[in-house]
C-alpha cells in the first residue's frame, strides 16, 4: 500500500515549481528542473533517484517478466519488443478488453474533476518528480525501445520529457484558472431588487483521452498529450508503438501508484498494450468514450485520425519535410560543423532533423571566399566525415536504426542521385547486433521536375539531398512550397543579409513553420526547449498542434456553469 499524499504535502513539495513552471512560459528564458546530468541521479543526486548502476538494475529486472499493473479488463498477455541494439526484452504486458476499461477509467473522472486545478497540477508533477528519479531505469527502457544512443536516451527520454510535460501541466493550470471558480452577480433593477445569482465555474474535462505513442521518442512525444489531458480532468489510456512499450509501461505504473496514493481511482491512467497486428489505435479512437486523440507518426495514419475519429479532439504530429537554405555565411567552419551534426544525430531519426539542404548553383560567400554548389557539398560530406570518423564516438551519437524500413531507406538512397556522401557501416562494440548507419547525402537538381518525387517526400532516417537551385529567391520558391505542399517542423538558414533574412522569416510567418537562423554553435535546428522553444507550429500539414502552447490545452476541457438564486 502506497503512503498516502495528502494536498497539503502536495502542495509543500510542488507548488513553488509550479509557480516556477509558469514564469517559464510566459518569460521563455532558460528554465529546467530536471538535470541532465547523469550524476545528478542517486548518491549525491536528487534524494530518493537510482544511480547508474541501481538505474540498470531495475531496467534489468524487469526484463523477462510480466509487467502486471493491476488493471480491470485484463484478457491476455502480449509481448515482442526487441531491442533495436539485439537482445529481445521478454516483457509481456497485460491486453485489456476496451468494454471493461474504458468504463472502470471514467468511474474516477467525477472525483478527480472534484479535485479542481491546482491539485490535478500538484498530483501531475508528483508523477513527473518519481519518474525523474527513475531516469536511470527509463534511459535504458527509452534506448532498447527506439535505438537512441544511452546519453541521448537519458537526456532527451528522461529530462527534457519531463520538461515537456511539465510544461504541457503548467498551460493547462493557467487556462483552467482564467476564469473564476465562483461570482456573485448582482443586475440593478431601478426601484426594484436587483437580480442576485451565484454562479459557479467548473473545469471539466472531456471525456477519456488516447495517447497514441511512437517508437522513437516514446516519453517526449507522449508525455505533452498524457499530462495535458490528465491535469484537465480526464482519464488518459496510453496505446504505446509495439515496438516501444516499456518506458511508457513504467510511466503508467507510476501514475498509477501515484494517483492511488492521493486518494484517487488509479484506473485515471491505464496501458493499452496491443497483439502483433492488431491494429488496436484504429478500433480505440473510434470508441465513443474516447473524446482527445494524441497522436506521433505517419501522415497517412495521422491524416486518417483527423478524418475518421469525428468524436474526439484530435492533436497529430506527423511527417514533414525540413529544410536548411545556404544563402551565405561568416562563419562557415561553423555551418558545416552544425550542420553535420545535426544530420548526425540519432541517424536522423528525428521529426526535426533537416532533409533538404538547398544550395544555390552558383554558390555562396562565406568568410572562407566564395565557395561553388560542388565545394558546399564535398564539405558538408567531409565534416560528416570527421565527426563520425570514430566507431565508437560515431556510435555515440548515431545510436541504433529503430527498424527495418530505416535501413532499407538507406540503402536505396543512392539510386535517387548522385552520391555524395555514401553511408557507411558502423561496429558497436558494445551491442554488436546493432545495426548503425553513418548518414548518406545525394546530390539533387532542382530544377529537374524529376527529382521531386525524392526531395518533396519525407525520407525518415539519415538520408539527406542537397538540392542544387538556380538562386537563393529560388530557393525560398521552393521552401515555401515545400512547407505548404508537405509541411515542416524545421526549418534552418544561414545569410549574411538582412533582406534574405527578412525574405525567409516572411516565407517561415506566411506558412507557420519554426525558423533557425545562422546556428554555428553548439544549439541545433532539431533541438528544441521546453518552456521556451516551440515544437511545431499546428499551422502547417506537418502538425496540427503545437507543444506546448494554450492551444494544445485548452480544448481539453470545458468550463460548465452552475447557477443558483442568491
């Protein structure tokens, strides 16, 4: 039996980062209260947090075991995650019978909308705090699920996720409270009594939400939807990728453990693990209990969601097509050095990292003379070289391909164009049976209507094609129809000139697409900040939502009227 929690001990433990939390994204300066260093964790960290080596015996033990959490409906047991590094996980999580769930999650909802805002926040971050102190064990979990390299997983499956749903618990507070839990309304009447009523104001949440998760970024991606929806009042059934069920698994148990704590019907959050081919998100987002849809990955499924799934709130994040435009530089060593890395990171394998680089014909001024379309691109190629020259520094930062249809991609790639970056193997000394790429960079030309069957689709993993166009106005012709046409969670340029500068912000405002301009340090065009950046702009067909803003909560919930004769 978990120790109880009460609001008071909530809010003595939390409130001050809530109020922190909120400062953040009204000032967006720098903020985190998650580190991200590893030895933040355990002896001489966070008090109560597993260090590295409590953190890998926990991941450990759960390996080959059954991932019991208690939930009604349970009808069976399914498992097959295999570690994108080799080893197969042998966990088996429970299948539920949606007829059962789904009913037992919404017997909570009364209670918990009883709670009111502020104690939903509190309870929130109390299970954002107890996963912080299993970074250590989800880092392993989020690494043999997606393939990222364990650094990457720490920090981005572990920190910068909490951040992110910390964030999303700090919008839905502030939208909750904009309007007053109680008012007394007098209307003058002349001579006669005034009208007197007292009304109530009631945040209250829709109904049952889905989070549907991706095999990359299970707990970055998921943690927004599920933490937006569960502090607006409603029950949140996560439906994990198949291949990516184990850090949200643990993260389910936590809130689980948590809300039973606070005196709260656990059964608010449960696990919807699903049979190979089941195809179980298309059968859950049409259930008339589920009224919000989160949802990462592919367009057409993503696409299908919007259309189909009439009774919910839909929020998509799909696929996209990022740019970078090389218009000109000061300071070209560090373009080439940001933009390799950028390419590098995680394979490629991030909705964020820029596919499309493109070059004018002529070339381009630098601080480094004038440099030809032929000389950006050998050395773009020659830094990508460098950097990942190294087996083990390369597997560091390349991490593992998440699947098949990757590698497959990869190896096609040079059919496309002219290569001028071919992709090599990788030895992980470590995981042997990992199967790491180095990125592979095509030549294309555009101009040849030809060629845009290959830069106009998303080619997801470290492929990326530099496109050889007549101008840098050319250039910014075909970001904004590319932006329009497929859409874009990124976009990066580099100028010396303040027109072109202002050109591209025009083509980046007119279309809703995030920009990064002249990166040469050590901030990338697939990195984004929670409190301050935003991930996606919802204005443009790569998403229709963007983490985190008001928007992103505020249809989560509505606020009902009670009112009464004073």
């Amino acid at each position: 039996m978990a120790a109880a929690l009460t609001p008071q001990q909530l809010s003595e433990t939390h409130r001050t980062t809530l109020d922190q939390a909120l400062d953040a994204i009204s000032t967006r300066a720098y903020w985190s209260p998650h580190p991200e260093h590893p030895k933040a964790y355990g002896d001489g960290g966070a008090p109560g947090s597993l260090g590295a080596a409590e953190g890998k015996a926990a991941f450990d033990a759960l390996l080959g075991s059954r991932f019991d959490l208690g939930q009604p409906g349970t009808d069976g047991w399914v498992g097959g995650e295999v570690s994108p590094y080799g080893p197969e996980l042998g966990v088996e999580y429970p299948h539920v019978d949606p007829d059962v769930l789904l009913p037992a999650m919404r017997t909570g909802m009364g209670a918990w909308r009883a709670a009111g805002p502020e104690i939903r926040a509190l309870v929130c971050l109390e299970i954002l705090s107890r996963i912080s102190a299993r970074t250590h064990e989800l880092a392993h979990a989020v690494m043999h699920t997606s393939g990222q390299a364990f650094m990457m997983a720490l920090q981005a499956g572990g920190p910068h996720a909490q951040d992110r749903g910390l964030e999303a618990v700090a919008y839905a507070y502030r939208e909750q409270v904009r309007t007053p839990e109680t008012a007394d309304w007098s209307k003058p009447q002349g001579k006669r009594d005034p009208l007197k009523l007292h009304k109530s104001f009631i945040a209250s949440g829709r109904g049952v939400a889905l989070v549907i998760g991706c095999n990359t970024f299970p707990t970055w991606n998921g943690y927004p939807g599920l933490f937006a929806s569960l502090a607006t009042g409603n029950p949140v059934l996560v439906k994990p990728h198949p291949r990516a069920v184990l850090p949200l698994a643990v993260t389910v148990s936590i809130a689980r453990e948590v809300l039973d704590a606070a005196g709260f019907d656990p059964n608010l959050v449960a696990l919807a693990a699903e049979r190979p081919g089941e195809g179980v998100a298309k059968t859950l987002a049409l259930r008339p209990e589920v009224r919000i849809i989160d949802y990462t990955g592919s367009t057409a499924f993503g696409d299908w969601l919007e259309e189909n799934a009439r009774q919910a709130q839909v929020y998509t994040e799909k696929a996209g097509v990022n740019t970078i435009v090389v218009d000109s530089t000061d300071d070209y060593r560090g373009m080439l050095a940001n933009i390799a890395f950028s390419l590098s990171l995680y394979s490629g394998q991030m909705c964020t990292t820029p596919q499309n680089l493109l070059i004018p014909r002529d070339g381009i001024t630098t601080d480094d003379g004038a440099k030809s379309y032929d000389d950006v691109v050998a050395d773009i190629a020659a830094s990508v070289t460098g950097l990942l020259g190294d087996d083990a520094r390369a597997s560091a930062l390349l991490g593992a391909l998440v699947n098949p249809d990757v590698r497959a991609r990869v190896e096609a790639a040079g059919e496309l164009g002219e290569v001028a970056l071919p992709s090599r193997t990788v030895a992980n000394a470590e995981f042997p049976d990992a199967v790491v790429r180095t990125p592979v960079i095509v030549k294309l030309d555009g101009t040849k209507t030809d060629d845009d069957a290959a830069y106009l689709s998303e080619c997801f993993g470290p492929v990326s094609f530099a496109v050889a166009v007549e101008s840098t106005p050319a250039a910014l012709e075909l970001l904004r129809r590319t932006i329009r046409e497929k859409g874009a969670m990124t976009v990066g340029a580099y100028t010396t000139s303040p027109e072109v500068e202002r050109a591209i912000e025009d083509v980046c405002l007119d279309e809703s697409a995030q920009l990064s301009l002249n990166l040469t340090g050590g901030v990338y065009v697939n990195q984004t900040a929670a409190f301050s950046d935003f991930h996606g702009s919802g204005g443009n067909p790569a998403a229709n939502a963007a983490l985190c803003d008001a928007a992103f909560v505020a249809n989560r919930f509505r606020v009902v009227e009670v009112r009464r004769q004073a």
